[in-house]
C-alpha cells in the first residue's frame, strides 16, 4: 500500500528530473477536512487514498497549467475529485453497478480509485476507455506510481528541456498499453 515514505522516494525522483510539479504541489490535507468534503457523498475514503489528499491536494491555482503534470495527467483536488463524484455518480450506479469510484486525475483514459471497499485495504486502480465499463486494472495507488515510475525510466514519459513532458506511445508497452494508465 502507499505510504508516506514511498511518497518522498516518488517526489525525490521527480524532483531529481526536474518536473516542474515539485514546485506546483499543493499543500496536503487533513482527514477532517477529506471527512467534510466526502461523508456527505457517502465516502468512508480508505487509508491509501487518504495517504494521496494529505501529501498532496492536487496542484496550486496559481502555478502554470504546463507545470500540473507527472507525465500526461494533472492530479486533481479532492474537491475537484468529490465535485466529479457527486456529477457521475448517478450514471455509474444505474450503468455500472459502481459505486465509489473518485477520479484523482484529468485525461483519457480515465483512471479511478475505488473507494468503496474496507478502509484499511489497498485501493484498486479502475480504467475506463471510451464507453467501456470502468475495470479494475491495478490492485492499489502504489502499483499506479510504481508503473508510471517505469513508464519515465523506460522513456515513454519524458520531460523535455522546456519542463513539458512528451509521451511516447510507442515506448510504452504492451501491459501497461493494455492498463491505460498512461
């Protein structure tokens, strides 16, 4: 499961190449606040979510949209994730049966924490492409920065001079391509 410490080893490598997010981070929340904004949505968010909104709130409204980025996503805040939440979640009951699905970041495919399990076990990773139902793809939030670790060290996610990263679809391969978690 995600833990603070594997936290500042991912910040520690992104800040080793020079991702503009280093700087851009918001500051973390409390759980009392993670409680205010997600109990009224009927969200009990579990341990390894938490450890991701108290690191991190997404990104600061004042740093450049170029620099919100690890790799091609922008995390999202944790109201801006219950915000999504409270507009889908209607259709993702009636259609796919899910409940508790929060989207901690922008861009297709989409990618979810499933949040409606017990609050003490990991957090499975969903993806939905197009109009596919949402499937678990990865077994918690850990196992998502571990494969975009290995999507930078294999040079499908590249930071360019500039601060941009580039994405090399034809780098990335065929098990990760398949997770769409890119």
């Amino acid at each position: 499961m995600l833990d603070p410490r594997f936290l500042e080893e991912f910040d520690a490598r992104l800040r080793a190449l020079g991702a503009p997010i280093c700087k851009a981070w918001a500051p973390g929340c409390s759980d009392a606040h993670i409680d205010a904004i997600l109990r009224p949505l009927g969200i009990e968010l579990p341990e390894e979510a938490r450890v991701w909104w108290r690191w991190h709130n997404g990104t600061r409204d004042d740093a450049p949209m170029e620099h919100r980025e690890i790799g091609t996503r922008g995390p999202f805040s944790i109201e801006d994730a219950a915000a999504a939440y409270k507009d889908e979640r209607g259709a993702m009951e009636e259609l796919d049966g899910l409940t508790g699905l929060l989207a901690p970041f922008n861009e297709r495919p989409y990618i979810f924490f499933g949040c409606a399990g017990a609050v003490d076990e990991p957090v499975p990773i969903y993806t939905q492409k197009d109009v596919q139902d949402p499937t678990v793809v990865l077994p918690s939030i850990r196992s998502l920065l571990e494969a975009w670790l290995e999507l930078i060290d294999i040079g499908a996610w590249e930071l360019q001079d500039d601060g941009i990263w580039h994405m090399h679809f034809e780098r990335i391969p065929a098990q990760l391509r398949e997770l769409g978690i890119y």
